[in-house]
C-alpha cells in the first residue's frame, strides 16, 4: 500500500484534492476528522484541554468550540504548543491503527490528509507516508476562500496562516506541489494527471 501524506496551509485546497483522489478510489484519512473524535467529551484529550484552556472553549453541550479554541492557540505559540503536545500522540496513535487496518484490508492508495504534517516534531505522521503532496495558493486566494467558508475576519485569517510554515518552507519536504489557484476543473484534471 502507498500512503501519500497531503498537506498544505489553511485554505489552499487540501480538502478538495483530498475529495478527487478519494472520488478516483484512494482511501482517505482525514486527521482533522480523527481530532473531532479525540476530542470527545469526557475523554483523557477532552479533559486535559479543559484543564489547560478552561471552560470558556466549550458549548453549551460541553464540546470544544474549535473556533474559541482556534482564537486562543493561534494568537499565542505557546498556547498552540501546548494543545499540540496533548493532541497529536493521541491523533498519530489513531492514525497508525487506521493506517494498518487499511493495510490489513488490502487498500492500494492511503492519503493522510494531515494540515500539520511537517510542523510537528518528534514521532510524526509524516514518518508514516511515502511521498509528501502540498497544495499552495497565493495568499490573496486563500484569504477570499476562508472569507467565503468561515466567515473569519481578515485579522483572524491572517493569524492563522501566518501560524502555520510557509508554502515555500512546506515545498522544501514536498515530492509533490499542486497549486489549486485555478478552476475547480483545472485542479481535477491535474488532480487525475497525478493519479
């Protein structure tokens, strides 16, 4: 089985390739998903991220609020730091035991699509793939992209991109670039290209 790490800043189409190559037959693991279930209420992961960013981060049904929480780690390094040391052993545990299931099930294509797969470091997701994809847009793009999804302010856009390694940085680990600043069916068609 070959595993194909896809990764990329916020809002520069991962998601979308990620749905072209599983539309094509790749199975997908999507880590964003995995963290939704890590955070659970009433898990070990749950509460420790209470503990460390109080009980402001939650709704009113008790789950974490990603954007209250998002505010929080992407102002502050630290803060991030410290919500990536409780998450990503958990995330990278599931991820493993999900990687050998597909393996086990005879799968032919594994895409982790991991937002942070070249920012973490110690025992990482990205020992897991092998090969590196990246998709980049202009900042411009990914600002009218996260307006049109989210809603974010400018402000808060800008914080969370600038948190992240740049595309250039992100390109020096890649085998793969997949610049999505095109049409959606100019990206499918690159997106089969490389299939």
């Amino acid at each position: 089985m070959k595993v194909i790490g896809l990764s990329g800043g916020i809002g520069s189409g991962k998601s979308t390739v990620s749905r072209f190559l599983k539309e094509l037959g790749a199975a997908v693991i999507d880590t964003d998903k995995v963290g939704h279930k890590v955070f659970k209420p009433d898990t070990d992961a749950w509460r420790e991220v209470v503990a460390a960013f109080g009980r402001q981060i939650l709704t009113p049904q008790g789950e974490v609020d990603r954007n209250k929480l998002g505010e929080i780690v992407f102002a502050n390094p630290g803060a991030r730091a410290r919500l990536n040391r409780i998450m990503h052993p958990r995330i990278h545990a599931w991820v493993k035991a999900e990687i050998e299931e597909y393996r086990r099930q005879g799968a032919g294509l594994l895409v982790l699509e991991v937002p942070l797969l070249l920012e973490v470091g110690g025992p990482s997701l990205a020992d897991e793939v092998d090969e590196v994809w990246i998709t980049v847009a202009p900042e411009a793009t990914v600002l009218k992209r996260l307006k049109e999804r989210s809603g974010m302010s400018e402000e808060q856009t800008l914080a969370r991109i600038r948190s992240q390694l740049s595309s250039e940085e992100r390109a020096r680990h890649a085998d793969v670039i997949i610049d999505t600043d095109c049409s959606l069916n100019e990206l499918k068609a690159k997106v089969r290209g490389l299939w």
